[in-house]
C-alpha cells in the first residue's frame, strides 16, 4: 500500500513520521512546493528507521507528481499555517487555491485515492477538495474530529488524573470555536465523566477545547502539529487496514441529523472504503442546537467559497 502526504511542513512531516513508525505501509511519499524540503525530512526520516526499527520507506519529491501516482491514500496539508490573531476562515482564499491545484493533480495520478484533507480552514478546504475532485463523498473527508476529541480527551486526563487511553469521548460539528463536544457520550473506563468532573469544571474543559488550537497558536506562534499529523495519521491506518474504527470526521451530508450539502464533524466509520456509514445518535434538543449553530457558522464559510468561484460543481 501506498501513502503520499502533500506539505512537508509540520504536520505533514509529523503525519509522515507516525505512519512510517506505524510500520504497515511499503512507502510513505512526502511532497512539497519548496526545494528541498521533503527530500531532506523524508531521507531524515529514512536514517531514523534503523533506530527505531521499522521498514516503511520514506521518500521525498518536489512538486513531482508523478513519484505518487497511485497512492491508495492522499493527505493534504498544504496551505498557509495561521498565525497569532488569524482565524481559520481569513485563510480561505489562499489556501481554497492550493488545495484545488493539490486535488487536480491527486485525480491525475491517482484517480482512486481516498483523500484526506487537514488544511484549513478544515470544513471549506474539505468541500473545496470535493468540489475538484468530482468523485463520491465517501472517498473525500477531513480530518477535525479525532483531533479535537484528543484535546478535550488530554484535558480530561489530567482533571481526573487517568490515562488519556481510558477516556472514550466524541465530538461534533465545525473545526473551530462552534464544535459541539458531547459530555453526554464521554466515558472514562466506561463511567460517565460526570460522575467524575464537576459540571463547572467540565463546562471548563469543553471550552478549552474549542480554543485548543488557537491556545497553542499564541504559546507557539503558529498552529500545532505533532496531534495534528498523528490524528491524521491514525485515519490513513483505519483505512489502509480496513480496521472499521468509529471516528469523528468532516463528512458530507445527505440528510443526517437534518442536514443537507455541508462538510460537518460527526462519527463514522472509517475502512477501506473510506466512509463506510456515517452514525447517527440521538441527540437531545439542547445538542441539536448547538449543532445547528455550528452548521451555520461552516455553512457561512462554505457560501464564501461558493461566491469566490475558485471551484465550481
């Protein structure tokens, strides 16, 4: 099987250094506009494999398309990173350009790749490469959820004083401040986490997470990586080993919880296929608010996108 991550910058490089750990891929294609850059973190990456003992063979290219062709798995990273005081959505333009020239050349030498998108702004950058691509929406979806149920998994872990393994958690909606974390489906070693947080220290942390990225952007000056690129990382593995994890994606919707044409978080099932079904829980009237707010907000963005008319359906 076959892997390429276009950007080798931190998340890409990241994502590519996990999968290559992982040990279950022959190659790991990363590639990159500058010169350069992939070919000296691929070959990095390469030196380290006698070290920490694995085979997966790490290749670098620049903007050479061709070295990918078919790629069973694409992940995107490209665009511009934000920067402190920048919002996920000011990067819509420039990065809505990357990510259609990305996805033309991802059909033109790997017409059947699944296609994980991570730029951002994540929903609209998701759209964005479904529109270019023209294939079914079970082969194009984004990465968002798997990362920020790690975030409020990692704050609930250290409120509790457990291990991050034994929080089960799932959360929904936009990559942004309007995501929907669910305290109601979060569990810990199977006990519903409130009967171990307090309801105002948990309304805390679910505020902390929908500001997780943007946190670390202030402490670090740009966005994060190392979460990032192994959540994305953990979904080409779901799929490449056809493992039916159940994970929070950027899935189109068709209808699901009353929602219709918009890339949205909610849980599915990730397998060979891709989105192999799409989970539909039975939220309550206050959940479903929330939700819908959410998807106003994507919905918004995605509009903008429609109207700049970088890619048309």
């Amino acid at each position: 099987m076959k892997v390429t991550v276009v950007g080798a910058g931190n998340v890409g490089a990241t994502c590519a250094n996990v999968l290559a750990h992982r040990d279950f891929l022959q190659e790991v294609v990363l590639l990159d506009i500058k010169e350069g850059t992939a070919e000296g973190k691929a070959l990095d990456m390469w030196q380290q494999a006698p070290i920490d003992y694995y085979s997966t063979k790490t290749v670098g290219v620049t903007n050479d398309y061709a070295r990918t062709a078919d790629s069973d798995v694409v992940v995107i990273t490209s665009g511009l990173p934000r920067k402190p005081g920048m919002s996920r959505d000011d990067l819509i333009s420039t990065n809505a350009n990357i990510v259609k020239s990305v996805t033309e050349n991802i059909n033109k030498y790997s017409p059947n790749a699944i296609i994980i998108v991570v730029s951002n702004p994540l929903d609209v950058m998701t759209y964005c490469a479904f529109l270019t691509a023209k294939k079914d929406s079970s082969k194009v979806f984004g990465m968002a959820g798997i990362l920020d149920t790690a975030r409020y998994r990692a704050f609930l872990a250290d409120e509790i004083g457990c291990s991050p393994k034994d929080i089960q958690a799932i959360l929904m909606g936009g990559h942004g401040d309007t995501m929907v974390p669910l305290p109601r489906y979060t569990t810990v070693a199977g006990i519903p986490v409130t009967e171990l947080v307090a309801a105002d220290k948990l309304e805390a942390i679910i505020q902390r997470t929908k500001v997780g990225g943007g946190e670390i952007v202030n402490l670090l000056g740009t966005s994060a990586w190392y979460a990032p690129g192994a959540a994305a990382a953990q979904m080409v593995e779901a799929i490449v080993k056809n493992e039916k994890r159940i994970f929070p994606c950027c899935a189109w919707l068709t209808g699901e919880y009353g929602l219709k044409d918009i890339y949205l978080g909610v849980p599915v099932v990730l397998g060979k296929n891709g989105i192999e079904k799409i989970i539909e829980l039975d939220l309550n009237e206050d959940e479903k608010a929330l939700l819908s707010t959410s998807a106003t907000h994507v919905k918004e963005v995605m509009d903008v996108l429609d109207n700049m008319k970088v890619v048309t359906a």
